[in-house]
C-alpha cells in the first residue's frame, strides 16, 4: 500500500517492482463530478476535496464507447457515463525534488479508447524516466462532441467541444494536486497519439489551456480536426434522426438511455465509413464556438501558446491500416480515384491528384502501386502535411527567443506483421515510447523482432523532452525544426535529415487551397 496526500484528498494506492525500481500506482482517480444526468452534454464540474482515503488501486471507467468493429475479438472496455472522468498516475516516488510530469492522452478517433489499454500503462516509461506519468480518460463520441447549440441553447454552447474541456479539467487537477504525488506542476509535458494528438493540437488553439501546460508531443495528430458550426449542425440533425428525435423533439436527448446514443453513433460511423478511404470521423470539435473562437492553426500564427516547447511527428505508413483492413466493396473505385477522393478531402483541387502521383514516384524513385499510391495520399492528406502545416505555422509565429522551441520526427521502423504490408504503421511507435516491446499488446505489430536500442532512445528523447524542452541525450543529438526542416528520422538507429520527403511537402504547400476544415 502507497498513500499520496494532495489538495483533492488522500489516495491509496500499491507498489511495483518495475525493471529492479520501485514505481507507485495510483489508478482511478476521479477528476470531475460525473458528467450524467443535469451534466450530459455539459461542461465538467471540478470535483471538492475528498474526504478519508481515497482507494485508488483499481482501473476506472472507460468513457462510454461501442466495442471495436476492427478486433470483434477483443473484449469490451467497461465503460460507465458516470464515472468515466478519471485519471491514472505512476510515480518514481512522492517525495523528494519535484519531477517532470507527462500526461498522456489517448487516440482512438474521439469514438473509442481508455487510459487503462496495457499499451498506455506508464509504468515502465516512469521508472526508466524518472517522471511522473498520467494518464486521463475524457468524453467520446457524441457525448463529448455532438453540437447542441443551435437546438438546446443556453449551458450547450460547447456541447461540441466536451472532450477538449474534459481534458482541461483533467489538466487543472494535474496543476493542483500533482506535487502530492512527486511531480512539477510548473513542468507539464502533454503526450498523446492519434485523436489524443489532435487534441493536444486544439487545445493550442484554445486560450483557456494557456498556462496549463510546459511542452507537448503531438504522435500521429494534427491542429486541423475540426468542423465549422455548419458541418457539426449537420452531422447533430443526421444523429438525432438516428436517435428517432428531431428538433421538435430534441429535448429529449438528455435522457436518453446511453446505449440509445450509442447504437445511433455506431450507425452514423458504419455510413461513413461506407464513403470513406480514409478514417471514419464522425465527431470532431467545433470551431466559432466559446472555448474554441478560431481555427487552432491561425491561434498558433497569432502566438498563442507560444512560449510551449513543440515536438510533432508522424508515421511513415499512417494510411496502411485504413487500406489493409477496409474491406473492398464492389461500388469502390479503382485506387487512383480512391486516393484523388482523400487527396480532395485533404484540400487538394480534384485535379491534383495526377501530380500527387507524380511527387509521390519523385520521392520512391519509380511509379507506386496502386495501394501505395493510396496508403500515402491517406499519410499525407490526413497526417503528414497537416503536421507540416503545424511546423511552419510555428516558424511563423516565432517573434522573440521566449518563444518555445519546436522539433519534428518521422518514425521509419517497418512492422513484420502481414508480411510487411503494413510498413510504418500507425500507432506502432507507441510500444518503443511506452518500452511494452514484449508486451501482449503490441505482439501483433512487433513479432519480437522490435530493437529495443530503437525503444530507449524514443524513451529517453521523450524524457528529455519532458525535463527540458529538447529531445537531445547522450549519442542523440537532436537539432531544431527552424527552416532548414530538421526531422529526426526514427530508425535503428537514428538520424537527422533536413525535410525528409520535401517533394511531397512542396506539393501540398503549392497545391493545399485552405486550411480544411472535417466536413
């Protein structure tokens, strides 16, 4: 048994014996009142200070989700709308100096995902780091971004945006209570993966997170998931509808059994997904909304969060699940049209797509299958260039050296699974930050033959990043974005490159009409 004492109260939780260092556990921890009853659809509520000893030895709820189409297999997360808002922490110690503290939030296409998947277990990357890890749940699918605004009025006005707020409640726990646990409330790193990152990338377009946090490392995501308030009033009226309500009757959503929005929203995503080449998104934040009054990219530009220190990268093969795994319908095109669809979805003019190949052949050095062509239409549409977009956004901001210091990646490790099909994938950097090489969960991606030389250095950069604000350790010097676009490559080993697949950023910054907003 372990207790931390912390403003939010006392909490009880076990001791780990990880790699030969002892790590302290704490699992569970509520962050908010439940966001049920008068608070669904509502902003999160902070919680007063508990009275006794908190047990905090057990995962919590995961937020309320459909099981995942992807692995019928897998079992279901417990989930629960009442006590879905907690948090997890791992801590080398909760006394002496004060560490770094990163707090990790989860991917999963704002539909599914918990902070207690194996994969995200902080142990290890704590007792190796020496930081406090954390780990937050927050509001999914329509109940953390369904747009009700328009329809229920007054205390909705960010109905649309919930998971972000959750997410900043989660944060302000952290800023109260963490020193409890032998962390740095004035040293915050955020780490996330996926929608965890695109989260990570809105909340810096949100000024209310001003203050909350040091640095964040943005895996896999973007600053441009959003819709417009046109597009989220679309996707509300085709939910409702699903629902068996309209407008007339849309009072009654509040109190609607959880497995009713949840069958809807199984629904919706099934239909676009139909129509998708890419990734199903059918909620997103909304922008022109109280907490997220402009685009997180033009927000960047005008400076806000300024002083953070960024770091931001992606996944060489980020479209090879969506081209593997989706299964082919006889009204599918052929895959040129397939990736011309997802390069316009992208911004791109619908007369693009040729030279897009023709880039694409550039950098490989011969012409691209047909299911390449559309794996990198998908990497770059969806993550790579809007990564790129963050980075020069950056550089254009940066007026004076308080501004915080920016940094990029590529990861480049190829998986063995499916024969090697599925490349660089997304999410397979995960286990080599996490050190879960050997774990059950990431056995499907890394076969045993992942290098864990690859894994301490991803670690030990991230770590880094978390102390100081720059990835760099010893045999790892790791240079500044700037505008010769240095990228460390992510292999074993490592290495610099100045703007690793230049071609292809060159022709999405020629080409790339508008920031684009999800429709």
């Amino acid at each position: 048994m372990k207790l931390a004492s912390s403003n939010g109260g006392t909490f009880r939780g076990t001791t780990l014996a990880v790699d030969g260092a002892p790590v302290h556990r704490f699992l569970g921890i509520p962050y908010a009142q439940p966001p049920s009853g008068e608070l669904r659809f509502r902003p999160p509520v902070a919680l007063p200070a508990w009275a006794g000893v908190v047990d905090a030895t057990e995962y919590g709820a995961a937020a309320p989700q459909n099981p995942d189409a992807a692995d019928p297999d897998e079992a279901p997360l417990a989930w629960s709308e009442d006590g879905c808002l907690n948090l997890n922490v791992w801590t080398p110690g909760t006394g002496g100096t004060a560490r770094p503290v990163m707090v990790w939030f989860h991917g999963g296409a704002y539909l599914m995902g918990a902070n207690s998947d194996g994969m995200y277990d902080g142990a290890r990357l704590a007792a190796a780091a020496g930081t406090v890890v954390v780990a937050i749940n927050y509001r999914l699918g329509a109940l953390g971004f369904l747009l009700l605004a328009h329809l229920l009025g007054e205390g909705f006005e960010d109905s649309s945006n919930l998971g972000l707020l959750d997410q900043l409640e989660a944060l302000r726990w952290v800023r109260d209570n963490i020193a409890g646990f032998g962390g740095d409330p004035h040293n915050v790193t955020l780490f996330g993966e996926s929608a965890g990152a695109a989260a990570i990338g809105t909340l810096l377009g949100m000024p209310a997170s001003e203050g909350l946090f040091n640095r964040a490392i943005m895996q896999s995501g973007t600053a441009e998931r959003f819709r417009t308030p046109e597009a989220s009033a679309r996707v509300t009226a085709e939910f409702l509808r699903l629902c068996g309500l309209d407008e007339s009757s849309v009072g009654e959503l509040p109190a609607l059994p959880v497995e009713r929005l949840l069958a809807a929203q199984q629904q919706l995503e099934g239909r676009i997904a139909a129509e998708n080449y890419a990734v199903p998104l059918p909620f997103q934040p909304t922008v022109g909304t109280p907490s997220l009054p402009e685009p997180p990219l033009d927000a960047v530009r005008n400076g806000l969060n300024s002083g953070v220190d960024l770091l931001v990268g992606t996944n060489l093969n980020e479209g090879s699940f969506a081209v593997e795994m989706r299964p082919d319908r006889p009204e599918d095109p052929d895959y040129p049209d397939r990736a011309a669809a997802v390069l316009s979805a992208g911004g791109l003019p619908g007369d693009c797509a040729p030279g897009y190949a023709e880039a694409l052949a550039a950098v490989l050095a011969r012409e691209p299958r047909g299911k390449e062509l559309l794996e990198a239409a998908i990497a770059d549409a969806v993550y790579r260039q809007p990564s790129n977009n963050l980075l020069d956004a950056r550089l254009q901001s940066a007026r004076s050296t308080a501004d915080g210091r920016t940094f990029s990646y590529l990861f480049t490790w190829p998986s063995p699974a499916m024969g090697g099909k599925l490349g660089s994938c997304h999410t397979l950097e995960i286990p080599f930050v996490f050190r879960h090489l050997d774990s059950p969960d990431s056995a499907y991606l890394t076969r045993g033959k992942a290098p864990q030389a690859l894994s301490d250095a991803i670690s030990g950069a991230w770590a880094a990043f978390a102390r100081t604000g720059a990835p760099d350790q010893p045999g790892l010097e790791w240079p500044e974005y700037g505008q010769q676009r240095h990228t460390m490559v992510l292999n074993d080993p490592p290495r610099p490159e100045a703007d690793p697949r230049r071609g292809l950023r060159v022709f999405f910054a020629a080409n790339q009409v508008r920031q684009q907003p999800v429709s």
